[in-house]
C-alpha cells in the first residue's frame, strides 16, 4: 500500500476512534445550572456579600455557626439534582430555604432578623443572578399574611398560588430579568422562588425576606399584627467583584459550563443568541397583568427563548460538547495532515 494511502487511513481510523470516547466523557460530565435571587436578594446571597469569614448581622453569623462558612461561599448552590417539578412533595416543612439540603441548614433558622429588602406593591423587576445559565421556568411566592418569621417556614405559610410565574426570561449581564406585579402586603414577609430547569429534573430554590411599606429592611411587624420584627441591616447583593473574590472558594461544580464568572457566562450566552437569532426576529416580552389570589402572572420571555444556552434536553450534556467536537475534528484534520507530510516528504527521500 503506498505511504501516502496508508497514513490518510491510519489518520482517519484515529479520529474515528478517539472522537466518540472523548466526546462520551464529555457527555458523562455533570451539567449543572446555578444561581440565586438578587433582588430582592436571597438569605445566602445577602449573607454571602457581608462576607462568609466575618459576616455583620446577626442572622448570618447564626447562619455560619450552624452550618459553616462553605455554605456561603456556595451560594449559588441550593439545589435539588432530581426534583422534577416535585418540590413541594419531596423538601419537608421546615427546610424550604435549605432546599432539605443539611449543607444549607442555618439558612433555615427562624428569625425575624435576617437582612431584608424593601417591597412595595404592584409592577416591580425582579433580578435572578444566573451563574451557568439554563432554560427554565421562575416561579415566585410570597408568604400569607399573618407570616410569623419566628417560626420554621412551611409550605403552608406560602400563598397556594405563585404570584408570578416566568418561563426563559431574558439574560442582562448575568442576571435572568423578569417583571410581575408583587401583591398587596404589608411589614416583613418572605419571596420563595423556585427555578425548575426544562432541560434536566434540577431545581434551585430562595428565601428573600422583605419589608413591605419601610424605607429600609429593619422593623415592621408581621402581615396581620402578629410577630413585631427586630431590627435588621439591610440586605445587599454580591457584587460581580465579590463574586469572583470568592470563586476560588467555591465548591459548586459548574459541569462544564466554562469560565465561573457571570459576565463570561453572560457574554457567551449572548453571544450563542445572537448567532441563533441571525435572520429571525426576537419575540417581545409581554406586560403582566396584575396578579390576584386566583391568578398568576405569567410574563413571556423578553427577547425570546434564543436568549439562554441550551443542553438538549439532557440533564449529563455540557456546553463544551460541540466545542468538544469541533476541537476534535481539527485535531484529527490536524493529525492527518501531518501524517501525510510525513509520507509525502518520506516517499520524495526514498526516490
């Protein structure tokens, strides 16, 4: 067989051989999306910005004490692998803000202290910081009134109905943006968010506490004149600075998913949309109507589903698969054209 035959087929046989196993062991890693609510900002978020060594409330220091500081540098990381849309059936009363996760435990604590946001009611955007962003669908509840923030959270003490409900909102910077009107309230309360992935049975959850008609996060009773609130700080979400301050601290696997910080992964995810997007126009995002006891808000996505990276509908496939396979295919190009160098450059010496 002449050199120049033989080496085209050893390179193809290798290319052929080695892409499947590499891109099975891409495949075979976790995929995993992250984030938190930011605003109104979450109790790990906001304990997580004082900073996980020396936090400055007093709420977050009992957080540390009951379940260490790792909890707090993965604050992104409250999650169920295999909740499938069954959250309310498998977190048990009492660990709502956990997620049951034993890891998160002092988020769970009964206080009426914790760092809290100031809500008003009616139209308001919410912020959901989105550090390895997924397809997905936001559901958001507030708590009864009568809330007493003293006493464990259970399922119970949420309103039967989120209030808002959003499937794919658009990526800023990083940040899943939505708007839905908040109910009418009054003094401190809690906004449970549940983020349930399209693309795999994974969840996210929050507990963002609030003060409805206060000028900061300190004081207010409980919705119906129940449990007067102590005074609390103010809560304040992380900075894109501090999230990369704590990065290397971070125990959270991003699967594959690439660089850990948010404008990386808002830029890439940007990016692959307006790549997708190229001929076809966007969808516009749709105004909510107000929200009532027996009805939710169900905002459309702004800018259309193009605006989030996609996993294909399996819960194991990470972004870096096509990269993965294009990098191989070079690789082979590569190997095979070397090869034939070598051939053709050995069969000219032989003459």
């Amino acid at each position: 067989m002449p050199a120049r035959r033989k080496a085209a087929r050893i390179a193809t046989v290798t290319a052929v051989g080695v892409a499947p196993l590499a891109l099975t062991a891409l495949a075979a890693a976790p995929a995993a999306a992250h984030g938190s609510m930011t605003d109104p900002v979450s109790r790990v978020a906001a304990c997580y910005a004082e900073g996980p060594e020396s936090p400055k409330s007093a709420a977050c220091k009992a957080a540390v004490a009951a379940s260490g500081t790792q909890a707090l540098y993965d604050w992104n990381g409250v999650n169920i692998a295999d909740a499938a849309g069954k959250s309310k059936e498998i977190i048990p009363d009492g660990k709502l803000c956990s997620a049951g996760n034993d890891k998160y435990k002092g988020l769970d604590l009964a206080r009426a202290d914790w760092p809290a946001s100031r809500l008003t009611s009616g139209n308001r955007t919410f912020r959901y910081k989105g550090t390895a962003p997924h397809k997905g669908s936001f559901e958001l509840y507030v708590t009864k009134d009568g809330y007493d923030p003293t006493k464990p959270l259970k399922w119970s003490d949420l309103e039967s109905k989120p209030f808002l409900k959003v499937t794919d909102p658009k990526l800023e910077n990083g940040d899943y943006v939505f708007d839905g009107v908040v109910p009418v309230k009054s003094g401190r309360h809690l906004i449970y968010s549940i983020w349930q992935r399209s693309d795999s049975p994974e969840a996210f959850y929050t507990c963002s506490d609030v003060v409805f008609g206060e000028s900061d996060g300190s004081g207010g009773g409980s919705g119906s004149g129940g449990t007067e609130a102590s005074a609390a700080p103010t809560a304040s979400a992380p900075s894109d600075q501090d999230i990369a301050d704590g990065a290397d601290n971070s125990s959270v696997e991003h699967g594959g998913h690439g660089d850990d910080d948010p404008k990386t992964q808002a830029t890439a995810t940007e990016a692959a949309a307006a790549g997708s997007e190229s001929g076809s126009g966007s969808g516009d995002a749709t105004e909510p109507a107000a929200a009532t006891d027996d009805a939710v808000t169900d905002a459309e996505p702004a800018g259309g589903k193009e605006n989030l990276a996609e996993t294909g509908g399996s819960g194991t496939t990470p972004y870096v698969a096509i990269g993965g396979a294009a990098a191989l295919a070079i690789g082979a190009a590569a190997l095979f054209a070397s090869v034939r160098r070598r051939a053709v450059t050995g069969g000219r010496h032989s003459r």
